[in-house]
C-alpha cells in the first residue's frame, strides 16, 4: 500500500518536531517577518514592547496623563492598529468590548487611583500580536501610546515512530521532552485551534486530559461536538490508556541557510528531502505553509488545509521562485525552514 511505502518526512526550524507538524507556526512568522516589517517604518517614538506566550497573559502598560483627580470622567480606548481594530472603550464604569476580545481583555475598574489604565489580555493567540494604540482622555487633555505585542510559542501534534495510540501519559511527557518541549495544556491547544490549528489525533494534555482540535468537522472527526468547530475532548483519562500527544515550544530558533539545512538534518540522521519525497509526504496529508529548503535547492511548502494566507482554497505544493516569471531557485544564502527526510526502521 501506498501509506506503507512512505517514508518520514519532517520539518525543522532548526528544531527538530518529528513526524507531524501543524501549520500555526506560520501566522506567528507571518506577522514577524511580513506585517511587523512594515509596522517598523511606522513604529512612533517611545513606544513600548510587550511579549506573551500562546494561551497565557500579558499586560499591555498604559500610563494616565499627569493631572489631578477629577470627578471628570476618564475615558479609554484601546486599538489595535493592524487594520484600525478596535478592541476596548471604557468610560465612566462602563465598558464595550469588541467581538475577538469579548471574554478575554480588561482594563482597571479606578484608572485614577492606579496612575494607568493597561489593558490586559487572556488567553493570547498568535493573531493577537500587533501594534496596539492607548489613548485615555480626561476633558480637555488625552494621552496616547504604543504597544507593540509579540506572542511567542506553538503547539504541535506529537506521535510515537511505533503506531498511532502508542504512549500512556508518562510517556507521552517524556515524548515531549525527548524534541526540547512540553506537554501543552488546554489553552494553549485551545488558542492554537483559535489560530487555526487541525487535527484530527486524540492527544494527552498536561491536565491530563485528551482532547483534539478540528477546524472543519469531518467523518471520522466528530467528538462530543459532532458538526461543530472546536476542541473536542474525551475528558480526564487513567494515565495507562494510550492516545499520541500535544506538544508545546515556546521559542523557535531562526531560519537557516540551504547548507545550514542540510548540516541539521544530518544532524538527525536524515538528509533534505527531494521534491518528489515532499510531493509524497504531501498526497500522504502533510500541510505545513511555510517555505522550506529542499535537497535541489527548491524552497517549497505543501498544504493540504485552505487557509486565507496560504493560496486560499488552493491547495497543492507551493514554490518560491527568484524571478517574478517563476523561474530559478532563491539564493542558497537566504533563510527558510527545512524539509528532513529519514528512512523508518
């Protein structure tokens, strides 16, 4: 059968995932090397930086004006500058948040009595990161400022080389370990889904429970919210029982170059994957939209899930080319992921 006569095929970031690898990691290196590129040019004078982690908390700072306590009503506003997006207004005890962050930002009930009015956010995404814009208002005299949001981590579906459904909970977290990373917990899968992560593998979380996230439901793929989008989970499990897991890395190193490529894989007994491997791979249901080195010098990426950002509706394997005619291969010195290829015992 064709299945049995696939070999692995895996991506790395200069971090080695293994077998399966979800595509979430793109809307992060989307947003740092495309959109934080040209919001550079824009940055203004004296802006600040803040960072989260994927499904965590981070306080955005806003400091009030310097101005006496007033019975005059502070007004706040916070945007997020991507598109003009608002996010939260607040006034006089009185609070409006937009439809992306309802449930998951605040801002403090007495500004006046803690010097700033800093929006904080739950549950981060990796969409959330931006440029964000405070301007509170009182009377006549307002203040603004800028914050500039990066959100840090991935989640990714881990399995055994053995099987599916190989690894009871301790091995599972030893799973996890053994690629430099951590079990994930619920809302880091959570926010991962939210970003648009698919998966259609029950997998052990830190809590102990078994959950998997499905984007488009599917036969095979229903789970306790049978049609509906979501995170389907099979509750808290006996740690003996077997499922694959998910895994949790906060930090990615940098892309690397055609020939530091090649030198990682070897690193991981494997050697770059040809295109004809990763056309394989990609009939086989790999989907990862982000542009890899390949052992002919090709930079490509397969999707098998449409996303807005990666051709749409359009799937297939995609190519980076040099020339705006579609021809000749980038330049060995420019940084991509890679693609590994590695023969199963």
């Amino acid at each position: 059968r064709e299945e049995e006569s696939l070999k692995l095929i895996f991506m790395l970031n200069t971090v080695l995932y293994a077998m399966y690898l979800n595509p979430v990691s793109f809307f992060r290196d989307f947003i740092k090397k495309y959109l934080m590129n040209v919001l550079i040019c824009l940055r203004i004078p004296g802006s600040m930086d803040a960072t989260g982690s994927l499904g965590s908390k981070v306080v955005l700072p806003c400091n009030l004006p310097t101005m006496p306590a007033s019975p005059r009503k502070v007004r706040i506003q916070w945007v997020k500058l991507e598109k003009d997006k608002p996010v939260l207004v607040a006034q006089g005890g009185q609070i409006r948040v937009w439809s992306e962050f309802i449930g998951r930002v605040s801002v403090p009930s007495d500004p006046l009595s803690l010097g700033h009015a800093s929006l904080t956010i739950t549950k981060l995404r990796v969409r959330d990161a931006g440029p964000y814009l405070c301007k509170v208002t009182q009377g006549l005299e307002e203040k603004q400022n800028v914050v500039h949001l990066s959100v840090s981590g991935v989640v990714f579906h881990y399995r055994a080389n053995s099987s599916r459904y190989s690894l009871d909970f301790k091995k599972a977290t030893e799973a996890c370990l053994s690629v430099n990373a951590s079990m994930a917990t619920a809302d880091q899968l959570t926010a991962a889904f939210q970003d648009g992560f698919d998966q259609c593998d029950a997998g052990w979380l830190a809590d102990y429970t078994v959950r998997y996230p499905i984007i488009k439901p599917r036969p095979g793929c229903e789970g306790d919210l049978l049609q509906r989008p979501g995170v389907r989970t099979y509750g808290r499990r006996d740690p003996t029982e077997r499922y694959d897991v998910y895994c949790f890395v906060d930090e990615l190193q940098e892309k690397i170059t055609w020939k530091e490529a090649k030198a990682e894989c070897e690193k991981h007994d494997a050697v770059l994957a040809s295109p004809g491997q990763l056309f394989a791979a990609w009939r086989a249901g790999l989907s990862r939209c982000d542009y890899s080195w390949l052992s002919d010098g090709s930079v490509r990426y397969p999707m098998n899930i449409p996303l807005p950002q990666c051709g749409g509706s359009l799937l297939g394997v995609r190519t980076l080319y040099k020339y705006t005619n579609q021809t000749g291969f980038p330049d060995p010195t420019d940084k991509h992921g890679a693609f590994c290829f590695k023969g199963l015992s």
